[in-house]
C-alpha cells in the first residue's frame, strides 16, 4: 500500500485529498494555562513537558492570535508561496479556560485569511460538556480535530510521568468526542522512562483499538528546565539510539490501523533547550531512514494490524 510515495497515511497526503492543496499547520499560544501545572491536578506538569507547554515552536503569546497567525504565516510564504492553512492551538491546554474566552480566540483564528480547519491540543480531563458543545458548534461550521496526550497506555509509566489521569479518562474523552464527529489524534511518546519495545509497541495497538482518526508519534527528549532532568542527573534516564528508533517506529506504523492519518513520526525540539538525544535534530534524516527501512522489510502501515 501507498499514500503519495510513502508506505504510511501521512498527513501531506490526507490534507491535500481534503482540500485540494498545500494546507500547513500555524501553531499558536492562546495564552491558556494547564491543570497539571496550576495546582489542580498537580503544580509540577509532566515530566517532559517544556517551560511553553511543549508550544516551543508557537506563536508569542504575549501578541494576539491574528498578529502571531501573521508572523508565521509570513515566514512560512518565503518558503511555501501558496496554500491553505490550519489554526493549530499547541501550546499548554487549549480547552482549559472560561467558555467565553476559548470562543473569542478560537473566532479569531478562524477568521484569518486562508483558515480552513482547527487543531486543538488539550487534556483528556480537560473536556466538560459546554467545552464539547463549542468544539462541536465549531466543527458544523469547519474542519477541526482535537489533539490528546496519550503519551503510553501503561498506568503504571503514567504516573511515573505524572500525566494526571487514568485510561479510562482518555476513552471516555474519545467517544464524547466522536459522539460529537470530531476527529481524535492521540499522541504517543516513544522511549518513556522505563518503557520497553513490547511496551510501546502495547500502546500502538491500544490506540488502534480505539476510535481515534490520527496518531502523532514523539520520540522522548530531554528539555533544559523540565523535570526529567533531575532524573538525567541520578543517572535514571535512558535514550534509545536513531537506529532503535527508526526501527520501533516502522513496528508501530506495521500494526496500527491503516485509516489511521500519522500527524508525525519523531518530536522536534529547540536546539538551545535540547539536552538529549542530540541526534533527533536531524529530524529529515531520521524520516528517510523511516522511509528507506519500510521499503528494505517491504511493510507499510497496518500490515500485521488485526
């Protein structure tokens, strides 16, 4: 199976079937906090999530959405002349605020020029009934989806990552979500403290079991200023090698769903706040070897997927 020249259901591909063209992602920082970091859940956060609420690549959010939309958009036409975009909320918890307020900014996201979708980050606990009632007043109007940190279906790294809230949780997000017909992307993290293969690999057919319409694939990095490294320093953590990567991403891609869409397949971070792995930096490196070891075992996405 194919999707354009790769062996996975890449999102280029399954934007421009929906659109009809280049449509790039604008991340933008609302401005919004987080219950694991304001003390309702917890005042620490996740243990890898960075200072910006792992937005390190979001607008300013000291600017408005429609100048940090601006901003961005301008950059990326150097490089991309046309297209169309999508308003990516990314930064923190972008459902964690007064009905009023989420409405405001989602409004003026979607009023930009050449806007044609939605894609909000939040909590799985982040999702009270008024929020899904906007989300699906919103998704009559346009495309959205909405992004949940899964991070690892094992309860027992959850908490050792201090993530907040239980499995049942995220599932219970899930069918409110798609009771409402929002798409759901998961996000997954590849080398959690801990966690081996048969671990992760438990994860990836965990969320394929699940009604979720696309998967976002991190590999584990360690951030100046976050609280991992207190555990990088007791000499606690342990980074997988590029190759090791490359190798247990093509195992997920070969058992998850093939109508699954996969938003990326390795984490960014700023050079200047990435402590380890150094390698992930070359990120179109890494994704070439993903495409050549596909081609080399002749898999693709979903070929041993029940």
């Amino acid at each position: 199976m194919q999707w354009g020249d790769k062996a996975y259901y890449n999102l280029n591909y399954y934007l421009r079937k929906k659109f009809g063209c280049k449509v790039f992602k604008i991340s933008l920082d609302g401005g919004f906090s987080c219950p694991n970091r304001d003390g309702k859940i917890s005042s620490g956060g996740c243990i890898f999530c960075s200072e910006r609420g792992s937005g390190d690549f979001a607008g300013n959010r000291n600017l408005s959405i429609t100048e940090q939309f601006y901003n961005i958009k301008k950059m990326m036409n150097k490089k991309w002349k046309q297209g169309k975009y999508i308003a990516y909320f990314q930064a923190y918890t972008n459902t964690y605020a007064p009905i009023e307020i989420l409405r405001e900014k989602y409004e003026e996201a979607m009023s930009q020029e050449g806007v044609v979708g939605m894609a909000i980050a939040t909590r799985p606990d982040c999702l009270e009934a008024n929020v899904l009632e906007l989300l699906h007043e919103f998704n009559e109007k346009t495309y959205i989806w909405v992004e949940l940190g899964l991070q690892t279906s094992n309860e027992y790294t959850a908490r050792k990552i201090n993530r907040g809230y239980n499995l049942y949780t995220f599932e219970k997000a899930v069918y409110n979500l798609r009771k409402k017909n929002i798409d759901v992307v998961a996000h997954v993290i590849m080398g959690l403290p801990g966690e081996n293969q048969s671990d992760m690999i438990n994860t990836v057919k965990y969320i394929s079991n699940q009604d979720i319409q696309g998967v976002k694939f991190h590999l584990l990095h360690l951030m100046k200023h976050t609280p991992m490294v207190k555990l990088y320093n007791e000499g606690k953590l342990k980074f997988m090698r590029q190759q090791e990567y490359v190798d247990i991403i093509c195992m997920a891609l070969s058992n998850i769903r093939s109508d699954v869409v996969i938003h990326r397949l390795t984490g960014d971070s700023p050079r200047d706040l990435l402590i380890e792995p150094k390698w992930s930096l070359k990120k179109w490196e890494i994704l070439n070897e993903i495409d050549k070891a596909m081609k080399d075992k002749d898999i693709y996405q979903g070929i041993y997927c029940n």
